[in-house]
C-alpha cells in the first residue's frame, strides 16, 4: 500500500508524542497568553499558523473545498471567540489522550474521528478517491495504530474480520495527521 504523509502511522505516532511533549512543556504558559488575548489576537495566532493563512470561518464554511470535512472543528469562529477555552480544551484532548482515545471519543461536543468521519461519509458524501475494497486498517491498539493491511479476496477478507474486532478502511486516517498538527500552533 502506498503510504503518504496522511497513511503513515509512524510519523502519525511522532507528530502525537511531539505534541504531548510540546503540551507538558509550555502547557502554564499557552494558557497564560491565549486567555490574555481578544478575539481579533487568537484569529490572528490561529490564522498564522495555517497553511497560507487560510482556515475555516465557521462550521458552514466550505469556501476550503472538503477541508470542513476533516477538520470541522479547527474553525474560526469556535476558536477566536473571546473568552472561550475551546482551543485549549482541543489541544488538551489531542495532546493528552492516546490515539485510540481519541479515534473514539471526541472533545464534549463534537465526535471522536471514527464517527466524525462516519458522519461526514453519510452526510457530506466524504469520499477517498481509492477503492480500499479489502483494506482495513487498525486504530484500537497502540502498538499497530494505523497500520493498513489489504487482502486480496472477499473470502480472506471476511476471514479476517472474524479475527478481528473492527475493521476500518484508510479513508478515516487523513483526518489524524492535520488533527494533530493544527494543535500545535500555539506551540511553534
């Protein structure tokens, strides 16, 4: 299988301990800055760090393309709203929780990757241009996080997933890689 910047769990599982360790380091003093700055400072922190200076206004923006169907969440709106401790709640949950946590469980309002990307699927038609017709890939334990096995047939396939306990395409792994990137901004 092909792996891209989005399909390798290695550097997946880097960019996530590169974070937790960032996080742990200037936690205290992230807090302090980010609660001193008004609205119009945290667009313009968050919107320094994107890429080309350009992020999502809201959660209807679709002026990105299918950016809002990864990375709903990492919008303006929620983000530069004064007062609000969205963005760190949001880097907490993605530099503290494991990977698998987080696959589950999303951040209080909004899902974990694996029904935000089952979401997205049944309502914004998300779709990966690749048919991974006997693909799956791993997201339950630490130690093969990521890793993409491909059968060959149907009946391999179905034998496969009797053996395991969740099967899941690569089309959900996109998501992890900017997901985990986009918290640290605030750490650069």
């Amino acid at each position: 299988m092909d792996q891209g910047a989005y399909e390798n769990p290695q550097l997946v599982k880097e960019l996530h301990r590169d974070l937790a360790r960032k996080y742990q380091i200037h936690k205290a003093k992230i807090q302090e800055i980010w609660r001193y700055f008004d609205g119009d400072q945290r667009g313009l922190a968050f919107k320094a760090d994107a890429a080309g200076g350009v992020i999502l206004e809201d959660l209807n923006d679709r002026s990105l393309g299918n950016v809002y169907k990864l990375m709903l969440e990492y919008n303006l709106c929620d983000i530069a709203e004064p007062g609000s401790d969205y963005l760190l709640n949001l880097l907490q949950h993605r530099a503290t929780k494991s990977l698998s946590e987080q696959y589950c469980e999303g951040l209080k309002d909004y899902f974990g990757d694996y029904p935000f990307i089952l979401n997205s699927m049944r309502v914004n038609n998300l779709r990966h241009i690749s048919d991974f017709k006997y693909d799956f890939t791993m997201f339950w334990n630490k130690a093969k996080y990521g890793e993409s096995l491909r059968t060959t047939t149907r009946k391999n396939y179905e034998t496969a997933m009797r053996n395991l306990a969740v099967a899941e395409s690569d089309r959900r792994s996109p998501r992890k890689r900017p997901a985990l990137s986009c918290p640290n901004f605030p750490l650069s």
